[in-house]
C-alpha cells in the first residue's frame, strides 16, 4: 500500500523566521532611499565631530550598495573598521582610505549583508596631530520577500551510504546557477559532488557512486542576501553536517517474493516479502530510506484507493518514496502469502505481529535499517520510480545527472 504524510513544521518555521526579522525593518519618513537620507554630510554634527559618517547614526533601510562612506574635511583618518556585529563571525567590511586620507569608501563589489546590524568605528588626526575617534551604528534593508531551502539529512545524523543532500526551497528559484554556486557539499574523503535541479523549487546533491563507509560531509550554506528570484533573498548562511555509516542495500526481487539484505557487500539474510498486487503493483528501481516509523496509519483514500483499506496501526514503517511506497510490517495477511504472492497495493510487506515484533522479519530489518539506506525493487511489472519521487536520483545515470546542474 502507499500512504502520503502532510507535514506542517516548514510553514512554521517561516513564520518564526519572518516574524524574527520584523523588528529590523525602517520606516520611511519621506526622503526616499528606504526611509533614510543617505546623502553627505547627514545630520548636523555634536560639536567636536571632525569625523563625517555616512549612512548616519542609528539609520535604518540601508541598501546593500550603500552608499557607506567615512570621510575628514582636513587632517587623515587613520584607521576605519566597518563590522557587522550581529554576525557570529563579526564580518568586516572591506575597504580602503584615500591617498589623501580623507576619505574611506567599501572596495569595489562590496555589499553589505541586508537585514543587519554594522557599527563604523573610525580614527582620525587633524592638522595638529590630535587623535578623535567616532562610533556609529546603522542596519540594512530587510527585503519584503525571502526564501529558504529546508534540507535532509538532519545535521550530525549517521546515514547509509545512499544519502542524497536534498533542498526543498520554499519559493520558485530563478536564479538557480545563484543559489547552487552558494550551497558546496564536500566530503572527508574527497569526491567530487554535483547538483542537479528537480524544476524551480528542489536541488538534491550526490555523488558519483554510492558514499563510502566512514565519509564525512559538510554542507556549507551561504545563501544570505542572494536573490534567487527578482526581490527574493536568502536568509540561511550555517555549515551542518553528517556521517555515512556502514553499507547496507537490500535488493527486493519482486516476482521471486524475496528480499536480499546485504552489509557491506556480505549477505545478512533473505527474508520472504510481499509486494504489489497485479492491479496496484509496485516501482522498480533505487529508492532511499527517508523516515522510519514505529508505528503509523496508512489510509488509502489519501493515495487514491479510496475506502480499500484504513490501518491505523501498520508497524515499522520504512518510507521508500513520497508518493506513499513503504517497506513495512504486515500482520493482516496470512503467513504463508510472505515469499509466495503479491499482495500490496504498492508497498513491500514483511512479516509482523499485531504491534510489531522486534523477533519478525519486519521488527529485524527495521532495527538495522538507517535514514540513507538503498532499497531496490527488481522484476515488478511496474515502471522505474521516477528520480524526484523520494530520493530516487541514484536511477539516473551520472552523465544526466550532472547536466541537471546550473553549474555546468
């Protein structure tokens, strides 16, 4: 049977975000420019300032282009540090003083961070020699529209060998070549590691061959600030990270009513299954663990066969692909249908006991089974999964794999 999950979290978490950044955005007051007057030289000074900044102290709305400058009507500056101080890195801006020491001004290219806090902090000498110096603060603009790509697998996880780095975006991304150039997936030891574009929301990252045992990966986001469609920024710059476990791949041959379990290239077991009825069969091809379930309910009406059956207690369910294919415990047919006939509507079926059983095929599969591990269906009259339907890209070959890169 194939069973489908709504899933709620990422709306949230936009909303947590978004609500996050509200608290930063300026408000106009009729100069234009965001709401900020960003033209030298800006206020009027407290007597004794001989240091002129630009955006002013406390201004809100600043462009990412700026314009950022720090300049002296006589005199030189002598140092001008530009520092976003809410970043965990504190990331400097940039830039270099006039030949003349009057004034400083970002290197060519610059842009600041949008929806951030900057301090300026500058030294000056006048004509006399005497040192003064000047503090400032301003934030950028916060863009009316972000994005942000939710991924798998989960930061520090071990997975199986058959992980595919996958970002679901929650806005159409037009710049893709943008978005792709800021996201590197690198690994300990090294492969090379291409991304390829399922449409405009969806890019899953893999290599070559399956993971070897013990790799390490680091994926590095830098999508702050990039605009991956007209107006609509990114808001994620983090590093996360995962380990790849021991091998397992299970090969279910549909039409000898078998599953072939190996680790590490050597036979565990082979356990008698059920798949796909003739009418409802199930997907040939690669598919890749991706949720791991106790317990769950699986409805037919949410896949398409209507009141067929409503099993609110299926036991250790392995989700294979998002369309609804499982890999789960079956208690409800009879002992005898398991390495005999199919069955299913879809799914692969093991041997359980009402609640699941750690001592049934089901339960011993389930407890040596990782997020990450490769199951293949072969000789089922149905057609291959598809590479988007779960984490089904390893049923493409690397040649049009890579051409599905914006990169290339």
């Amino acid at each position: 049977m194939r069973h489908v999950w709504k899933r709620t979290g990422h709306a949230l978490a936009v909303a947590a975000l978004m609500a996050g950044l509200a608290g930063c955005t300026g408000t106009g007051d009729g100069r234009g420019g965001g709401g900020i007057d960003l033209s030298l030289p800006g206020k009027a000074r407290a007597p004794g300032d001989v240091i002129r900044v630009s955006p002013d102290d406390g201004g809100k709305g600043v462009p990412a282009e700026g314009p950022v400058e720090v300049r002296v009507d006589s005199g030189r500056l002598e140092r001008v540090t530009v520092v976003q101080v809410e970043d965990a890195q504190r990331a400097e801006v940039p830039g270099e003083i006039s030949e003349d020491g009057l004034r400083w001004r970002p290197k060519e290219g610059s842009r600041l961070a949008l929806a951030a806090k900057y301090s300026v902090d500058a030294v000056a000498l006048d004509g006399h020699g005497r040192r003064s110096a000047r503090h400032t603060t301003f934030t950028t603009v916060v863009p009316e529209h972000r994005f942000i790509g939710y991924f798998k697998p989960e930061n520090r996880s071990t997975v199986g060998t058959g992980m595919i780095v996958s970002f679901a975006f929650n806005r159409a991304v037009e710049n893709r070549e943008a978005v792709q150039r800021a996201i590197k997936v690198t690994s300990d030891p090294p492969v090379e590691v291409v991304g390829h574009w399922f449409g405009k929301e969806r890019l899953d990252f893999r290599p070559a061959e399956y993971w070897r045992p013990g790799t390490k990966v680091t994926v590095d986001l830098a999508l702050r600030d990039v605009e991956g469609a007209p107006g609509v920024y990114g808001i994620q710059s983090k590093r996360v990270g995962f380990t790849v476990g021991r091998s397992q791949v299970s090969v279910v041959d549909a039409a000898e009513h078998t599953m072939e379990v190996r680790r590490d290239g050597e036979l565990l077991a082979t356990l008698p299954i059920t798949a796909g009825a003739p009418k409802t069969t199930t997907y040939n091809g690669k598919m890749v663990v991706t949720e791991l379930y106790d317990v769950t309910r699986m409805n037919g009406a949410t896949v398409g066969f209507g009141g067929e059956y409503d099993i609110k207690d299926v036991p250790h369910a392995i989700r294979l692909t998002e369309s609804g294919t499982f890999l789960h415990g079956n208690y409800w047919a009879a002992p005898a249908t398991f390495g005999s006939a199919n069955v299913s509507h879809g799914c692969v079926g093991l041997r359980d006991e009402k609640g699941g059983s750690s001592d049934s095929p089901a339960g011993w599969f389930f407890d040596r089974t990782l997020v990450g591990d490769v199951v293949e269906v072969v000789n089922s009259p149905d057609r291959k999964v598809a590479p988007d339907n779960g984490l089904g890209g390893w049923n493409m070959a690397w040649e049009e794999w890579k051409a599905g890169s914006a990169l290339r």
